[in-house]
C-alpha cells in the first residue's frame, strides 16, 4: 500500500467502491467478515468496483493506471473529481477533502483545478475549434475576448494553429483528440485525468500525440493520471505504473521496477514480452566492484565507464567494443560497480 504523502496533490487512502442497493451492508460485511468480490456478489447482489485504494501523487508527475477491461480503471479515475461517489475512503485533491467539498466548491474545482480527457471527447459538431476549447471558460462567465486569447493559446500548445475557425468534422481523429486536449488546459488546470485518451487512434497518430504530451508534461508540470489498458503506453508515459485487477492496485512502481520485481504471477504475465532495453539500468544488473577479480596483468583502469542510469541498450554497445567489463559510477564520477557480460545478459533475459 502507497503511503500518504505530506505534499501530495492527490491522495487516496482506503478507498472502496460498491455497486448496488445493498452496498453498505456489503462494506460492513468486507469490513468485519473479510467477504471477496464473489461472496459480496452472491450474498448481497453487489459489485465490487474499487477494492481499498491507496495511493499518493506528487505535483508534476504522470501517474499511469492500467489494468485489463473491467479492473477498475475507469472507475477509480472518476473518483478524483467525484464524479462517482465512493463507498468508502478518503480523497484529497490539491489539499481538499473532495467527499467534504459542497456542490458549488466542487463544481469550481471541477471546472477550474481538473481537466479531464476522455477517449471520445464529444466535441460540439456545431461549434468551432476555437469555441469547443474556450467553451469551459464561456461557462465560467470569462469575456469573450479573454475567451479567444485563451483558446488560442491552448491551441498553439497542441500545434493547432491555423484551425480556430475550423469545425470538428473538418479535422482527423487525432487532431480532434488535441481539441479536447486544448479544452482541457484551457483553464490551466493544476491536476489532468486522462482516461485512454489515445486508444482509439491509429498507433503512428497514437505515438505522435503521446510524444507531443509528454512534452507539454514536461513544459507545463501538471500533474497528470493517465488511465490506458496498454502496458506499451503506460511504461512510455508513466514516471509510476499502478497495476489493478479485479478493483485492487496489485502493484505500484516505477516502469523498471515493474518489469524486474513483478509483484505476482499476474503482473509477470503483463511484463514477460516486453523489451527491457531502454527499461533497465545499470545500476540493476551491475555487480559489487570486489566481486569481480582482475586476471593478471589486467588493467582495470582501461575498463570503459557508465553512469548508473545506463540502459541496457546503451551498455550493449559499450560491451561491443570491449573485451573486459563496463564500471559504473555514480553522478560525482565515484565507481559503485561493475557489469560484467555475464551480468549484462542475464539482465537482458530478465534473470533467466
């Protein structure tokens, strides 16, 4: 379970999520009886949606939810502005407890604080480019001219520039996904849900617009949960993955951490095909220095040198061009290992 973090821009502890008529019966009975998911079904008719979620998110990173279809996803993300209310649990956005917030401060946080991108952004075929993304602020009562020095700048963000006065019916369906992404940070939102906003695309216009996110991430600093069922994109996109199944996270962690320590049988099975060569670093398969012993007359001091963020990709490279093994030192220059060929394709087979 993630602990709370003090600085946190989203925190969840315990939360649950129970569908059906019964559903605080059902918590009562999960609480004190230790009912699973069927049980609760069978006994009470209810569904179990989200299972005790705990998680923390610090400001600026990209959060990544991924799991198969009918994990909770979905479900979990809509929590975060309330959009679903949960059984059971606490929820901070942004220091706010968000189940205390009356309907007037959660609108405004709704409208103000969170962006969201869904999968079908439902643009209004009857309205512009530019009136689709400056609509959010045109229900906030903002002036039409701050409307439009808005929208345009949202616009250019999302290299749409040129396309105000067009109609959604007049664009693609990837630069209709950057419409809704405009819309989103029309408002200049502190915290972004994105629920499989790419999915539908075609995968070069997919590519091309998750490298076009990660650089507004990276320009803009939001913090961000990326909900996505494609192990490809979350460890691309992802500073953490959360692995869910059946309601419950199964595993938090960064994307090396998730491919080299898998928590159980299910998230192995996730990670087994995936390339681990820009995932892996050498400060994973390297070596203690002593454990390695010169043979005579070997000079040491001539082995080729890495820093201990080097992918495996890249150490395949220096090795080609060495007969001995590969130091790895840490950011002052001190040497903290060795990688040995050995060690470096066992790190590539994933420690077959």
């Amino acid at each position: 379970m993630d602990q709370p973090v003090s600085d946190a821009v989203i925190d969840l502890q315990g939360v649950w999520k129970i569908f059906g008529d019964k559903s605080a019966e059902a918590m009562t009975a999960i609480k004190n009886e230790g009912l699973g998911k069927a049980e609760v079904l069978q006994q009470y008719g209810c569904v179990v949606g989200i299972a005790d979620v705990s998680f923390s998110i610090p400001r600026g990173e990209v959060f990544c939810i991924m799991g198969l279809s009918g994990s909770g996803k979905s479900t979990l993300v809509r929590h975060l502005n309330r959009l679903i209310e949960p059984t059971s649990g606490t929820i901070r956005v942004l220091g706010e407890d968000v189940m205390g917030l009356p309907d007037d401060q959660l609108r405004a946080m709704r409208a103000k604080k969170i962006g969201m991108v869904f999968q079908h952004m439902a643009l209004m075929p009857h309205r512009s480019v530019r009136d689709n993304v400056a609509f959010p602020l045109e229900v906030q009562g903002e002036p039409k001219i701050k409307r439009w020095e808005v929208s345009q700048h949202a616009l250019s963000l999302v290299n749409l520039d040129g396309f105000e006065d067009h109609m959604p019916r007049q664009l693609s369906g990837g630069m209709q996904q950057r419409v809704g992404l405009a819309r989103a940070l029309a408002s200049d939102p502190d915290v972004l849900l994105m629920d499989e906003p790419f999915s539908a695309l075609d995968p070069l216009i997919r590519r091309q617009l998750q490298t076009q996110f990660l650089e507004l991430s990276e320009k803009l600093h939001k913090t961000t949960v990326f909900i996505t069922h494609d192990l490809d994109e979350a460890i691309r996109m992802g500073n953490r993955i959360a692995i869910m199944k059946d309601g419950r996270i199964v595993q938090i962690g960064t994307p090396e951490e998730i491919v080299t320590q898998p928590a159980d049988d299910y998230v192995a099975d996730f990670v087994r095909n995936i390339s681990r060569l820009k995932l892996v670093f050498a400060h994973t398969v390297m070596e203690p220095l002593d454990s390695y012993k010169p043979a005579n007359g070997e000079d040491t001091s001539k082995f080729p040198r890495v820093t201990e963020d080097t992918d495996l990709d890249h150490l395949i490279d220096v090795a080609v061009e060495s007969d001995g093994p590969i130091i790895v030192t840490d950011a002052g220059g001190s040497e903290i290992g060795i990688v040995t060929k050995s060690a470096l394709l066992t790190g590539i087979q994933g420690g077959k």
